[in-house]
C-alpha cells in the first residue's frame, strides 16, 4: 500500500510539472502571437430581450496557436496579465473590435473586456480616447466590461471610471455575483449596465434561489439607473425567465454563438439594421 501511494505521489506531482511547463510555453508563445496574426475576434449579440433586437457585440478574443490550435481565453488570458502581455493584446483587442463596429449601424455599441492590469496603466484613458479616434467612432458606441477583480487590484479605479465616463464610454459590470465584494463596488462606483453571470442565469429553471437573486439584482440595477444583461441565455425557457425577474438584455447561445466579423455582418443584416 505504501509503494501505491507513493506512485500516486510522483504521477501527481509529473502531472503538476506538465500543467506548470505547458502554462510556461503558452506564456512564451503569446508574446509572438500578435505579431504572427494568430489573434482574431468574436463578436456575440447582446440582445434587447424585449424587441428581440442585437443592442451591442461583445468582442470575445481567439488565439489559434499554429501547434495547438484554439487556445481557450480563460486559460490564456490570466497568463498574458501574469506576465505582462495583456496590455499590449489590450490595445489590439480594442483597436480591432472598434475598426470592425465602425462598419455597423450607429445604433449598435460594441463592448469590449477590459483586465486588470490594462486599468492600471497610466496612459489607458488616452489610449482609449486615441484608439476612438483613429477609428472615427464616437464614445458614446463602446461599453468597457470591467470585472470586479479588476477593480480591487486598482486604487485609482474611481478616478479611471469617471474620466471614462467623461469621455462618453459606457462601463459595465462583467460577472456580477462572482466576486465577493459585489456590493461595495455598487456603493463607490457608478455602472451603466451589470451582467449577471451565467452560473445565476442557467440555474434559474432549476429549484433554488438563482431566479430570486436575478430578480433582487435587477430591482437594484432599476435603482441606480443601471440596465442589467443576463449572460448564458441557452434556451427559450431561461430567455422568457430573465425578462420576467426584469432583465434588460440577454446574451448567450440561444441568440447566436460568438461569430467572426464577416458572419456579424450578415447577422446584422438579416436582423435589420443594415
Ligand atoms: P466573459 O467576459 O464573461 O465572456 C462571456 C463568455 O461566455 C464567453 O466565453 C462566451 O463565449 C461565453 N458564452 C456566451 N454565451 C454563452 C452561453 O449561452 N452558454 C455558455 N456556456 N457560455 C456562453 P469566451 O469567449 O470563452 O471567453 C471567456 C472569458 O475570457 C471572458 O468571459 C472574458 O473574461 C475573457 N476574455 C475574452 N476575450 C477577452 C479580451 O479581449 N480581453 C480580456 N481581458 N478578457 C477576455
Ligand atoms: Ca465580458
Ligand atoms: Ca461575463
Ligand atoms: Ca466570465
């Protein structure tokens, strides 16, 4: 029984060295991918749930490794804000996705996640202003998602918010409920929209308490001028649902799966703006 379990040990601890080297070898590889164009965006409706119309796109971004094929952001993201790379795949992430919306009806915002450690760079806010700019689209059409971690790892996050605001950029709250101060950041900050995360919204046809808490967060959002979107819309069920807890938007595979551009503009077409 020892000899066993000390076999369990060292496959464990082989298994840990892999998982860290392959994390290391992403990390390298990322530092190359924007120059080697192995970096492209996803645009996903976020849907008006009443008229049933696309109000905005969210840019989701995808990274084809040439050996690996797709990369998953949730694993490569958090590597490129550990070493650094972030930013840099920030300011593609934002000049690409408004280059793309300036082609669109002006009615349509497009929304645009934005990490930590993007917020802490001095020079954010001129580049948001500049990255506007040298694509001729007026603030007022791009919503940054902001998540709550984002947040605490940034003192200075109030005063980047409002010379945000002042600049006519929408913000949101990425992933409502996730965090574990949600609350506080309701009380010191203002927020034009909240999206509540897919862990409420899917669970809300099940027995429990995701449709009450969907419900409460959207009678605060009336309260504090902000509309909310509800995320991981799959089914017809949690659509009628999320419009009845007082949802303002949706957003998830129900309506569409993110989509390259060229397939954006056929959705927006089809759906009638164009
Ligand atoms: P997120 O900001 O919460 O984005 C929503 C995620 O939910 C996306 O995953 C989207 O594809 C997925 N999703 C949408 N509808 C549904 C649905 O109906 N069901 C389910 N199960 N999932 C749905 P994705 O594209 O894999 O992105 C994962 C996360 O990676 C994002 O979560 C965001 O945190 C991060 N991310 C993606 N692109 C960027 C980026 O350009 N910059 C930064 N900083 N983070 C990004
Ligand atoms: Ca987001
Ligand atoms: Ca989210
Ligand atoms: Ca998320």
């Amino acid at each position: 029984a020892k000899k066993a379990g000390g076999a369990c040990i060292v496959t464990a601890s082989e298994d840990f060295r892999r998982d860290l080297e392959f994390r290391r070898r992403l990390q390298r590889d990322i530092l190359h991918a924007s120059q080697r164009n192995e970096f492209d965006l996803a645009f996903q409706p976020i849907v008006d749930v009443g008229e049933l119309r696309a109000h905005s796109f969210e840019a989701l971004l995808r990274w084809q490794h040439p050996e690996l094929g797709r990369i998953p952001p949730d694993l490569f993201i958090p590597l490129a804000e550990e070493s650094g790379a972030i930013i840099e795949i920030g300011r593609f992430v934002l000049d690409r996705a408004l280059s793309i919306a300036a082609n669109w009806p002006a009615q349509l915002t497009v929304s645009v996640n934005v990490s930590a450690l993007q917020l802490s760079e001095k020079s954010f806010v001129r580049m948001v202003r500049e990255t506007l700019k040298r694509n001729g689209v007026p603030a007022s059409r791009l919503i940054l998602e902001i998540t709550e971690t984002a947040l605490i790892k940034n003192a200075n996050a109030g005063k980047i918010l409002d010379d945000l605001r002042r600049l006519g950029v929408g913000i949101a709250l990425d992933d409502f409920g996730t965090g574990y101060a949600s609350m506080g950041y309701l009380q010191q900050y203002r927020f034009d929209k909240i999206k509540i995360d897919k862990s409420f919204v899917s669970t809300m046809n099940e027995e429990g308490k995701s449709a009450a808490i969907v419900r409460a967060i959207c009678a605060l959002a009336k309260e504090i001028s902000a509309t909310v979107v509800a995320e991981g819309i799959e089914t017809e069920e949690l659509l009628s649902l999320v419009g009845a807890a007082g949802c303002d938007f949706g957003q998830g595979y129900l309506f569409a799966r993110p989509m390259s551009a060229l397939q954006t503009a056929l959705f927006i077409e089809k759906n009638g703006w164009g």
